[in-house]
C-alpha cells in the first residue's frame, strides 16, 4: 500500500510540477504581452509616429476633453485615418503606400474645428496639419462599380477597411478612388479609361491619376502607426486569452495540489502504521527476550536445586556409609560383650569350681570387670553414637523426603512451566518468523522508499535549478527583448523626426558618409612628403609661388565653408529656439500637470497637509529652478530641506508618484524609499503603492515587512554555500495557498 501511495504520489508530483512549469509560462507570456502592450499603448496615447502638428492637435483636443469632462460633456473632433481604420495585416502595405501622409490626415465634422485648430497651431507655432470634413456632393459609386469588373483588379481599398459608422462617407471619400490591381502593368493598362483613380499592387506599387509611377523595396515599408495599432488588437485578444488559460491552470494547480497534500496524508498515516508495527514487534521482541530470560532463571534454578540434590545425596550415601560402618561396629561390639559374658560366665563358674586362688581371681575379676565397665561404657557410647547417627539419619532422610517433595514440586512446575515456556517458545517463533518477514518487508520498503525518496530529491533538485535557469534565461531574453523593442521604436522615432524635419532619409545620408574616414597610413606619407618638400626649400622657398596659388585656393575654400558655417550656425540657432520655446511650452504644461498631481498626492501620503511645486529664478546663471513648499499636518508651511527625515522621503514619494501619473511608464523601481518611514505612513505608503500597480509594474527594494505583505512576489539572495550567492524566488499567494 505504501509504494502504491508513493507511486501515486511521484505521478502527481510530475503532474503538480508539470501544471506549475505551464502556470509559469503563462505568467511569463502574459507579463511580456502586457509588458508589449502597455509600451504600445503609452507610445499610441503619446501619439508617437505622428507629425508634430498632428500630434500637438490630439494633445490639445485632449486637455480640451479633460476640461469638458469635468463639466460632463465629452466631445472628440478629430481623429487621425490611421486611428480610425481597421485594415487586415497583409493590405498594411497597400495602405500605407496608397495614402503616404495621409494616413495622418485629421478627419473632423464641420470646418469650423479644423479653423479653429489651425489658429491653435499658428498662435503656438506647434507645426503643421491637414484636416478633412468631407464633401456630400462627391459620388463616385458609378465608377467604381465599373473598375471593380476590370480584369486584374483586386478590390476596392474601401471596401477591404473596416471603419465606424461615424466616419464612413469620409473614408469612402478617401479611399473610394483606390483601386488594388494585382501589376503595375494592369494598372498602366486601367488607368487611361479612370482618370481620377489611383492604382496599387499588393507590393506597395503606386500609380497616381496624374501619371506619377511610385515603387521599390526599403528596409520598413510601414509608417509604424497601423501595425501598432493591430498590435495593440491582437495584444489585447492575447492577453484576454492567456489570463484566461493562467486561470484555468491556476485552478487545475491548485486542485493538484489539494490531492498532492491528501496523498501526503495518507502516506503519512501510513506511515504512522508502519512505525506502530514496528513498535508492536519492538515490544514483542522485549517479551521474547523476558521469556527467555525466565526460561534461563528457572533452568539455573532448576539446575541449582539438582545441584542441591546432588550434594545432598552425596550427603545421604556418605550417611548411610557411616551408618553401616556403625552397624558392623555394634555388631562387633555386640560380639565381643557376647564374648566377654560369655568369658565372664566361664569364669564365674570357673572361680565358683575352683574358690582358689581367690584373691588372684578377685583381681582377674576385678579387672575383668573393669574392662568389661570399659567395653560396656564403650558399648553405650557406640550406642549413643548410633542413635545419633540414627537420628542425623532421620532428619537427613527427613530433609531428602521434603526435598524430595519440593524436587517433586519444582520438577512438577518446571515441567508445567517448561510446557507453557514451550508453547510460549513456539509461539514466540512464530511471532519471530512473523516480525521477521514484516521487519524484511518493512526493510525493503524502506530501502525502495528511500532510493524513491532520493530520485526525488534529485529530480526535484534537477527540476528546481532548471526553473531558476529558465527564470533566469526568460527574464534575461525578456529583458533583452524590452531593450531591443524600446531601441526600434526609438530609431523609428528618430528617423520619422529626421524625415519630417529635413526631409532627409537618415539610412541614405549614413551610406553618403560611410567610408569619409580618415586614412592613417595615406596621412603619415603626406606628412613625409611635406618634411621633404620643407626640406628641399632650404633658405629660399622656389616653390614660394605655387604654395601662394595653393594657398590661395584653400582660402577661398576655407572662406566658404566659413560662410556656410555661419549660414548653418543662424539655422541651428532658429531650431535652438524653436526647440527652446517647444520645451519650455511641454515643460510648463507638463509642471502645471504634476504639481496638480503632486498636490492631491501628497495629501493621501501624509494623510492632510499640503504641498505645491514652484518655479524659483537664479540670479546669477538666469536659470530656472524648481523648489518644495510642504505643510505636514500640524506644521507651517517651509522648504523640503527643513522637514525631517520621513517626511523629506514622503514628500520625495509623493513627487515621484505624481510624475508617473503624469507619464505613466511600464515599470517603476523604488529602492529603500520607505527606510525612513514608520508603521502609520508605510500603510499609506503601501495603499498608495497597491493603486499604482494596477497601472504598471512596481519593483520595490525594501527591508521592511509591511511593504513585503503587499508584494505578489519576494526575491532575495542568500548564501547556502559561503561566498556563493543563489537567487530565490517566493510567490506570496502560492505560500498562503500551502500554508493553508
């Protein structure tokens, strides 16, 4: 049951880890499709890509926008052809080459607001811009029912558009007299019976109603503004669609790991069983050694009690030697007091015969009598000593009888007891072969436990450092990609501004440059060829005269240049102020639009109070300066350098959370800045923190645990192996989820 389980559980943890991989990996795509789309969008609502008057009208009607709304009207004027047609990836080029600048033509609804912009843009001298209003007279369907038959068209550009409903008859207006052929050379042969009509190929081939031919190949066809605006499209539908799949994956992860923490359970009281078997054969062991330590005590008691026997029995044969010693020694004695009464008698009769001899005989007698008092004595000793033999004899045999009882006893028990210690023995065995064969099993579930174990370590250790090489890898090419989207979009940038301003392809005019590079080795002769030709004059110069013409023409040429440079410098000082007077018009929108900002934010921070930026002038360079007047709650307003610690980090926070409102970007990072700060203003530094990050990505450097419970994800770096760092990565909601 327990490899089962384990086997199971090894399956599910492949299937947890599998889904976690395919949670990642959709967090990834998501993060670098929003990551994409939020760059796209902040360069679609900047209206970058678009001519500078162009752009400036859209900013202006913006502020416009912000200014009826609080009134609560909305009204939108203008809007570029680009932002208002939706065309299918593959008539992009068409497009573009169809209408050139005019994909940044401004369409609006009556004359009067293209008036009114264009006064807009000559009082501020923001650039240039066309506006459309649309002509109701202009009908073309007749005609472009005619073209539509023609062999070798395609289709109306019109109808390929998608367009609201609001701008219809403009853009059919527009487009309507545009006609995809599939050659140039069907567009050569349409065009003397369709005067009016422009002519494209599915290449980018233009021919316009007035004979002009337009074509080739460049590195970017695209202007930029319709492909990020299908981008952004198909940007959004994908981050709809993996957010939907990342939440699937994440519910599916999650009931995995609901049944991967059951089968932990239930391994895990198997486990428990396994130990409580182990604790039953534990104490079954302790029982059979106790048995066979009663077996020993009562084989060594029953060994001593023979012993005993033994040595009284030695006693006994030892007695009953003595015994019959004695017993033939009475029986001599018995003989020899026999003997002497029978000595005596002969001799009584003798001295009763014969009466002589008396005195002799009385001493004979007497002495006879004396020795027979002597043998007598000694008879009755021998007698005493007899009994008491006898008496030692019966209390030894007493003794041997009771301890032949008890023997009897002792045989008896050790006999019962040597049945139940045998069934105990037997059972026991049993018992053994039992807890041996469990023992066995247990060993060699454990072994195959523990070499699973191990694999799975193993792998988990295989899986985990691959996930941190691929994190690393993915936030690398993430990274990278960023950059490298940021870079083309900036050189796309800067080549439209070239474009627009000087009417100049930045690409061509490289190539015109490309090999102006000095020659070092062509230098170093000509600079001999002059030491020998100074050389070669000595004291009087005979060249004198050729030098002086020489001399003369560079003069000449040198005097030109400086004419064009000073021609050049009065330019460049026209665009200086013109970009001067252009900065300091976005500077000041852009002041008055953060300090607004900064003045509701740094409320929210300090939780009252207020605070406002001002423009301070130094005297000495003539410079603009910016300073901080700030009023915490129960101060007076002073100057930022004199507030204290916290709150100079507060008011810094709140500045640089204004500008982000005022020029959002996709990521913000924030290192130590709520150090300083206590608990009540890290709340509301944090609040403010959580708003902001609905908008962008927040990356925060902190030590404080109250900006870490407010974080989705934790990285930290620590060093498992002494001068080895290793980056870690926790996902605050997958802990809780465990946790849980």
């Amino acid at each position: 049951d327990l490899e089962l389980l384990e086997n199971n559980r090894n399956i599910l943890f492949n299937d947890t880890e599998t889904k976690k991989l395919e949670v990642e990996n959709l967090k990834d795509v998501l993060n670098e499709v929003s990551s994409r789309l939020y760059g796209l969008e902040d360069l679609q609502n900047s209206f970058e890509g678009f001519q500078e008057g162009v752009k400036n009208v859209m900013l202006w009607q913006r502020q416009r926008q912000e200014q009826l709304r609080a009134d609560g009207t909305v009204e939108v004027h203008f809007q570029p052809v680009a932002e208002v047609v939706e065309v299918p990836a593959e008539y992009e080029l068409v497009m573009e080459a169809a209408l050139g600048t005019r994909l940044q033509l401004l369409l609006s609804q009556n004359q009067d607001e293209s008036i009114d912009a264009l006064n807009y843009l000559k009082e501020n001298q923001s650039g240039r811009s066309s506006f459309f209003s649309g002509d109701p007279k202009r009908d073309v369907q007749f005609t472009e029912a005619q073209v539509k038959n023609e062999e070798g068209v395609n289709g109306l550009l019109s109808e390929i558009v998608s367009v609201p409903e609001k701008f219809k008859n403009q853009i059919k207006q527009i487009l309507g007299s545009v006609v995809i052929v599939d050659s140039i050379r069907t567009a050569l042969r349409l065009r003397p019976n369709y005067e009016g009509m422009t002519f494209v190929t599915m290449d980018g081939d233009t021919l316009s109603p007035d004979g002009v031919l337009t074509g080739g190949a460049s590195e970017s066809a695209e202007s930029g503004v319709l492909k990020r605006r299908r981008e952004i499209k198909e940007l959004s539908q994908k981050r709809e669609e993996t957010a939907g799949k990342l939440a699937l994956a994440q519910v599916s992860l999650e009931k995995l790991n609901k049944q991967l923490k059951s089968l932990d359970e239930q391994i895990e009281d198997s486990k428990v069983k396994s130990v409580e078997k182990e604790r039953q054969i534990v104490a079954l062991e302790k029982d059979y050694e106790r048995a066979e330590n009663e077996l020993q005590n009562a084989e060594q008691a029953l060994s001593r009690q023979q012993e005993q026997v033994n040595r009284q029995q030695e006693q006994i044969d030892l007695l009953k030697e003595q015994l019959i010693e004695l017993k033939e020694k009475i029986t001599e004695v018995k003989s020899q007091r026999e003997e002497l009464e029978k000595s005596v008698n002969e001799l009584t009769e003798e001295l009763l015969l014969k009466k002589s001899g008396i005195d002799s005989l009385q001493e004979e007698v007497a002495q006879l009598r004396v020795d027979s008092s002597a043998k007598r004595q000694e008879l009755e000793n021998l007698l005493q000593q007899m009994d008491r033999v006898q008496d030692s004899l019966n209390e030894v045999n007493e003794q041997l009888q009771q301890m032949s009882a008890e023997t009897q006893k002792s045989t008896e028990s050790l006999s019962e007891n040597q049945v139940l210690l045998e069934q105990a023995r037997v059972n026991l065995e049993k018992m053994i072969a039992q807890t041996k064969e469990v023992a066995t099993q247990l060993s060699e579930l454990k072994d195959e436990y523990e070499l699973q174990a191990k694999e799975v370590r193993e792998l988990e250790s295989q899986v985990s450092d691959r996930l941190h090489q691929r994190n690393d890898y993915k936030s690398r090419m993430n990274e990278s990609q960023l950059k490298l989207e940021q870079l083309k979009m900036k050189e796309q940038y800067l080549v439209d501004q070239i474009n627009e301003r000087y009417m100049k392809d930045l690409r061509l005019v490289a190539n015109e440059f490309k090999d102006v590079e000095g020659d070092v080795s062509q230098t170093e002769n000509d600079i001999e060829e002059l030491r020998s030709k100074l050389k070669r004059i000595g004291e009087v110069n005979l060249s004198a005269i050729e030098e002086y013409n020489e001399l003369i023409d560079r003069y000449e040429f040198l005097k030109q240049q400086h004419e064009d440079l000073i021609s050049a410098k009065d330019q460049l000082r026209k665009v200086i102020d013109r970009i001067n007077r252009i900065c300091s018009r976005r500077f000041k929108d852009t002041f008055e639009q953060v300090n607004e900002r900064f003045m509701k934010v740094f409320p929210v921070l300090f939780g009252g109070g207020m605070a406002k930026l001002i423009l301070v002038e130094d005297p000495e360079k003539g410079e603009m300066g910016i300073d901080i007047v700030a009023q915490p709650p129960g101060k007076k307003p002073a100057n930022v350098s004199l507030l204290s610690g916290g709150e100079k980090a507060l008011t810094a926070v709140s500045l640089i959370f204004s500008i982000f409102l005022v020029k959002p970007s996709p990521f913000c990072l924030l290192d130590e800045v709520d150090a300083p700060l206590d608990d009540a203003n890290v709340h509301r530094f944090n609040d403010l923190v959580k708003e902001m990050a609905k908008r962008s990505q927040i990356i925060i450097v902190t030590h404080n645990k109250h900006t870490m419970k407010v974080n989705k994800k934790l990285f930290g770096v620590t060093q498992e192996e002494k001068g080895v760092s290793k980056m870690v990565s926790v996902s605050l909601a997958e802990a809780q989820q465990v946790v849980d």
